[in-house]
C-alpha cells in the first residue's frame, strides 16, 4: 500500500456537536464545548476529529440540511470560534474533519430558493425535477396534479418526491422534503461544491466525512422500483447507489479538489455497498477516496423489515464473517475503517451487549471495543462510546427530536401499530438513541448545559459518566484509554494483517495481528453473557505462557482469569513478547 498516511496510524472520535457540551446555557452543544474538551480527547488517546455539520441550517434533519455552505450556525458559534477551534487543535497536533453534505441541501438554501421560482433560472438545473408520471412536459397550470413519477420511497417515509407549483414539477428529495436532492450532471453544481470544499481546506481542516456519497448519481430514467407488500412507496437502492457515474465524479472531485491537497483524507458514508464495490471507491489507483464506513456489521440485528423492525437474535460467526469479509478483501487493496456506532445508530452495547448492572454493562463495552477496534484500519469513537453509553427509553415520543424516529412512528401508528408497540420499536431502533447529551459528571444535566437540553439527557446519567468511568480502575474510560494509547504505540496495529482464529466458534472473537516480519499480537474476547471454553491455538497458548498481556478485561486484579475458559464478556490482548521488551 505504499507509505503509512497520517489517517491510516490516527484514532477519531466522533462529535455530534448539538450533544456534546453546551458553554453558554442555551441547552445546544457548541464550538467552544468542544474546543474546551480538547485536552479531554487528546488525553484520550485521540488524533482526529469527525465533526457533524455544524453549518447554517434550518435543522429539519438536525444540520443534515445546509441553507448556507458557509457559515456556521449561529446556535454553534461564529466563524471565529471555527478559526479558534482549528488552531487550538493544531496547537495540539490534532485534525479536524468536517462533514460533507452535498448530496443535497436545505430547501432554504439561497440555490433552491431560486430554482423553485422558474424553469428558467439558472439554478432550476441544480435540483432533479420531473414534471409528473409519463408526462413529458409541464401539465397547464389549474390542472390537476398529475402522479409522483416513481414510487420512489423517502429515507423519512413517504413519496422522495414532492410537487412544486410554481414550476408544475416534482423535485426529488431522497431524504425529507426539506433536503431536494443536487443535480450532479450540472457541472455548474460540482464546481460549486468544489470552490466551497477548497474554501474549507482553505481553512486548515484535514479532510471530509462525505454524507450518503454513493447516492449523488441517479438512474436518468427515474424508474419504478418493484412493489413491496403491497406498499405504495418502495426502498430500492438500486437506482441511486454505488452508480458508475459516481465514480467519475468523486475521480474530477480528486483531480479538481482532494489531490490539491496531499495530506488531506476523505471517508464516504457507504450505506448498501459490498466489499467488491467498497474497493472500487478505496484503492488508491483510483483516486477516489480514501476509507469508507460500511455498513454491513449494523445490520445484523435488523428484522426482517429492516431497520425498523424488531431486532433479532444475531449469530456471532455471521458478523464475524461480515468482518472477515472487509478485512480480508481491502487487505492491500485499500483502507478500512473500524467503528461499532454513529448519530444514527443505536447504541452498540444496548445491542450486543448486556447493559443492567454495572459490571456486565461495563465488560460489554469494552469487549465490544475489543472485538472491532483492534481489527486492521482506523478506529473511530462515536462520543458517548468511551463511557459505555447506552440506549434511552423515554416514556413518551413527544421526548423524541429526530425527524426519521417522528416519522416512523406517525406512519406505524397510523397503518394500525399500537401506541406502546411503536415507541418499544423507538426506544430500541431511534437515532435519538444516539444523539442524547454526552454525560459529563454526576451533576444536573450531566455537566451537559446549564439550561434546558434540547434534549433530555438519559437518566442514567447519575450512574454513567465521564468522572465515574474515568476515575473508577474498571470504568470503560480507562479501557479506552489503554487500548487507544496501546494502538499508537505498535506499528503493528496500523500494518498488520487480520488473521480470524476462530471462525465458527459462537461465543469467541479470537483473531491474530501480523506482520512480514513474524511479528505478532493476538486479540481475544468472550463476546457473550455466558462462560466459554475454547481450543486454544498452540501458538496462542505459547504467547500466553511465555509472553505478555498488554490489555485486559477482567484484569487479574479483579478476578482470576484463564485463556482456555473466558467468562463472560472477557478480553486478552496478548504478545508473544516477555513484558517490557520493545518489537
Ligand atoms: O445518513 C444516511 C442514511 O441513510 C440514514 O439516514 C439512514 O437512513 C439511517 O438513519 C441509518 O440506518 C446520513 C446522515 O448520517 C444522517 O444523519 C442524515 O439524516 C442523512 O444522511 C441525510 O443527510
Ligand atoms: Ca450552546
């Protein structure tokens, strides 16, 4: 692969900034609470830092829907404390990424603003419009409105198209109405996000985190997707993701933009992209990207509706195969990243994990931690995980912000789910999962804000925060710390290969981490809530006996631990080395 990149040795960490700390009581997280915590991350062991747009918005998707590329939101702060931000964070020889959103824009956006006023404005060609179901041309205005032109399905429920009256079109939103989607064959609207990404490397960031990248390019035939169930509008990725026109265009985006700007990264949000097409977007020959996020090991919960279904009961060789999968198949090919958890997502310890009582809730998180962030690529912390942060269930939805948990929940309630059968989905399926404060400390709001949070904070906070997991020898902070740190300080957790020792076994992730050189360190966890006993590896069980443990949960400390039977939750990490020996 060539010469270790920054990117490739970095540990991120992920900041939803509306959740994270609130400096000035208004109950919105902000600039300076970041800024402030800055010694918090890098003691954490963090080198980089993924933002969440922090852009002007009229927050119909909390940020996701930018009115103005460059500006910051005025409940973030101002343009001087992102200046501030950067250059307290290059003091401290940490990098920020920003997150791209262009794949669409807020309807408020000066660009829609326009578009929507008049066929002929210039700007009507950056959106994606249709003048209706096999019409060819706009139908005269008074005339009925004529069908949607597809049953294409919004992310956030319902048709992706929405009427526009003034223009007797449709435009496409694959998100909420308030997020019409970019018309990338416009060369107009790439060079546009192009002067505005420079703009921003400008500025000193690192690099981007590119919202739904793989879907800019849409089939120009807009057609119906097959019906479901009966459903009048269908998710179907088919016509908008991972097209061969994407591709070309993140290759001018590299050649116009990204190659200006050697040291900067780029990670695509790849949502419904095996690994054969992850590749394509990764290896470096194809001056695309640089890392992805897959998706593949968050959905093997889902029921099967999907993601707002129920969950099931997951089998750990088939997420170990998916894992396996990535790792094996960007080996030498391109980078992979490591992560268990997003703004999206619920929480992984609430999923794989056990979460009532402190001890299993904290041998959960860290052997989650274990299990994916010690695997070959970058690790990236989404805020909260480092504590064990775990799921919310609020009594009622009107507790609930994110417009895809509102919208779910209305649609289910509607089409004849019971009220406390929807919000048991909410509380095990909702981004807001995610997206409660960061718990600070035991005190009021968490340390949060001093004001009424914009949402309320998990009322575990008492119990789960960042003064008792760090303070505590057992806390998950401390394990985070350890490992992070214990990442840095081996070349072999960048370079090495990712070897599966234990495929088929239902309870144990057992994998070794190796170099040309011979090299090697070994990973091993009891990812279940019941003791396991397992053939330990003869080369394993020789590193274990003559060599040393470089992390461990228990530690022997707490309890008395083997290799060949792990209790619940338990992990090694083992080197064949004798402790204090360098490799
Ligand atoms: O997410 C893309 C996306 O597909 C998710 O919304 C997905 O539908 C679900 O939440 C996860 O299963 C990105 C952002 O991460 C998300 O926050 C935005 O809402 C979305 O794009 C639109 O910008
Ligand atoms: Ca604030």
């Amino acid at each position: 692969m060539g010469m270790t990149q920054w990117w490739q040795q970095a540990n991120f960490y992920q900041i939803y900034p509306r959740s994270f700390l609130d400096t000035n009581g208004d109950g919105i997280g902000d600039l300076k609470g970041i800024t402030r915590k800055l010694d918090y991350l890098k003691d954490l062991g963090i080198d980089a830092i993924w933002l969440c747009p922090v852009y002007d918005s009229p927050n119909d998707d909390n940020g996701y829907d930018i009115r103005d590329y460059y500006r910051v939101h005025q409940e973030f702060g101002s343009m001087k404390d992102m200046d501030h931000l950067i250059a307290e964070m290059n003091a401290r020889n940490m990098k920020l990424v920003m997150d791209l959103v262009v794949n669409h824009c807020s309807d408020e956006h000066e660009w829609f603003q326009k578009a929507r006023v008049s066929r002929d404005d210039p700007y009507h060609d950056y959106f994606i419009w249709h003048p209706g179901r096999n019409l060819d041309e706009p139908s005269a205005p008074g005339s009925p409105i004529p069908p949607e032109p597809n049953n294409w399905a919004s992310h956030f429920r319902g048709s992706a198209w929405e009427w526009n009256e003034a223009t007797r079109e449709y435009y496409l939103h694959l998100f909420s109405r308030k997020q019409p989607d970019l018309n990338w064959e416009n060369p107009a609207v790439r060079q546009d996000i192009y002067k505005m990404m420079r703009f921003w490397l400008d500025k000193g960031i690192a690099g981007f985190r590119m919202d739904v990248i793989n879907y800019i390019s849409k089939d120009p035939d807009l057609p119906d997707v097959p019906a479901r169930d009966g459903q009048r509008y269908v998710h179907d990725s088919r016509y908008y993701a991972n097209r061969e026109r994407t591709h070309e265009h993140l290759q001018e985006m590299h050649r116009e933009v990204l190659s200006k700007y050697p040291e900067c990264m780029t990670i695509g949000e790849m949502h419904q992209t095996p690994v054969d097409e992850g590749i394509r977007y990764v290896h470096p020959d194809r001056r695309e990207l640089s890392m992805i996020f897959q998706f593949e090991h968050l959905g093997i919960d889902n029921g099967p509706g999907g993601k707002y279904d129920l969950p099931v009961s997951w089998d750990l060789p088939r997420l170990k195969q998916t894992l396996r999968t990535w790792q094996e198949g960007l080996s030498g090919k391109g980078w992979n990243s490591l992560y268990t958890g997003n703004h999206d997502q619920p929480r992984m310890v609430s999923r794989l994990g056990v979460t009532d009582g402190k001890k299993m809730r904290r041998r959960s998180a860290k052997a989650i931690a274990a299990s994916f962030l010690l695997m070959q690529g970058s690790p990236f912390v989404y805020q909260g995980e480092e504590i064990g942060m775990t799921n919310v269930a609020f009594p009622d939805i009107d507790s609930y912000r994110d417009i895809e948990t509102l919208n779910y929940y209305r649609e289910a309630v509607s089409n004849g789910l019971s009220e406390s059968k929807a919000l048991r989905v909410v509380h095990l399926r909702s981004r807001d999962n995610a997206r409660t404060p960061m718990q600070w400390s035991p005190d009021a709001h968490g340390g949060f804000t001093t004001g009424v949070p914009w949402i309320s904070l998990n009322p575990n906070y008492p119990d789960i925060n960042v003064r008792n997991e760090s303070r505590e020898s057992d806390g998950v902070h401390t394990f985070y710390r350890s490992l992070l740190h214990m990442r840095r300080n081996d070349p072999i957790w960048t370079q090495g290969t990712c070897e599966d020792l234990a495929p088929e076994h239902p309870q144990i992730i057992a994998y070794a981490r190796r170099m040309e050189d011979g090299s090697v360190v070994y990973v091993v966890v009891n990812l279940s809530t019941r003791d396991t006993s397992w053939d330990v590896p003869a080369e394993l069980a020789d590193a274990c006996a003559n060599g040393s443990v470089l992390l461990a949960s228990p530690t022997s400390s707490e309890e008395e631990t083997s290799l060949t039977k792990l209790l619940p939750m338990q992990v090694m990490v083992i080197s064949p080395l004798p402790s204090g020996s360098t490799s």
